[in-house]
C-alpha cells in the first residue's frame, strides 16, 4: 500500500495521517502498533522493534481503531472498568463519565447506545490506559461536535504533556492545527 515511508516522533509530537479510502491509513497503524508485520523496514519503539517489545514497554502504547471495541452487553462503566482493571489504571472514572457526557447512561448498555456515544464510550477506555504512544484511528468518527472538541483536545493535552500521537483521518482539518508532521497516503 505504501513504500518508502520513514518518520520518527519525539515526546510532544502528532502525526497526522490522511488520504483517500484505501491508501493504507488503518494498515499503517497497524503496522506501527505491531499488529501487522510490515512486508519492509522496520518499526521500533525506544530503539527496540516492535515485535520484541517486553510487555512493560507495549503497555506504553495503545491502538483505537474505528471499531469499537467494547462488550455490547456490559454497560458503559463496566466496559470502563473493564479496561481500567486491564490496564492498571487508577484514573478515577466519575470525572471521565462526565467529560464525556456519559454519566446519566454509565449504567446503560452499550448495545443502547447511539453511534456516537458508542464511539466516546470506546474514546474513555482508550484514555483510562497510561500509555505513552497514542494510535487512533479515525477518532472523530461519528461524534458531534463537542465530542470531536474533546478529543482534539485530549490529543493536544497528551502531547503537551510528554505523549505521542498518530492519527490516521479524514477529517483533516479538526486536527491539523495540533499535527507536527503530516504524512499524506
């Protein structure tokens, strides 16, 4: 899908992927979180490749593709503690339902949910995880406008504070003001 591909990100650094359907912005994510084997070259992650990380330096990264993820019959805070006992978060959940707009639905379940807060639900179990390296696909996807204000904002607020980012999407411009590199597909 894609050759000759070579960037690198620092602490504090968004890459934003974008182009047309098929141009290969999933299966690069992919890639990078080492999902997928890249057919050249190689993928590391603090100098080591990707496919030998240690399981302390693969928590440091997490992979939000355009699926959900979430268990349809859990409600939305058990789909959120689920993640939050997984990863061994103790990031409080009360504040992180309200900044979603998920608290009067917390004990509803997913499968009852529209698109949207399917998708903020999916965003919040993302956001528990403490990990360095964000890998999102598509993640404005489906969320009215405050809710493609907040994750823009969560990805500006996690580069600000040490993290690093890459964003395959379509909508471009929502996030384009936060991007220190562009990689066009």
């Amino acid at each position: 899908l894609f050759q000759g591909l070579n960037f690198s990100l620092e602490s504090g650094q968004i890459a934003l992927i974008s182009g047309p359907n098929g141009s290969g912005k999933t299966t690069l994510l992919r890639v990078l979180s080492g999902m997928n084997q890249a057919a050249g070259g190689c993928v590391t992650w603090r100098g080591e490749e990707i496919h030998r990380l240690n399981p302390e330096s693969q928590a440091e990264i997490t992979y939000q593709g355009h699926l959900d993820g979430l268990k349809k019959e859990f409600t939305v805070e058990e789909n959120l503690r689920f993640y939050q006992t997984m990863s061994n978060s103790k990031k409080p959940l009360e504040g992180l339902l309200e900044e979603l707009r998920l608290g009067p639905y917390r004990t509803r379940q997913i499968r009852y949910l529209s698109a949207g807060q399917r998708r903020r639900a999916a965003l919040g179990c993302m956001r528990i995880k403490p990990a360095k390296l964000w890998l999102l696909d598509e993640p404005l996807t489906n969320l009215d406008t405050k809710g493609a204000q907040l994750v823009s904002y969560w990805i500006s607020e996690h580069a600000k504070s040490g993290g690093i980012a890459v964003v395959a999407t379509h909508q471009r411009d929502s996030l384009i003001q936060t991007a220190t590199i562009e990689i066009e597909l």
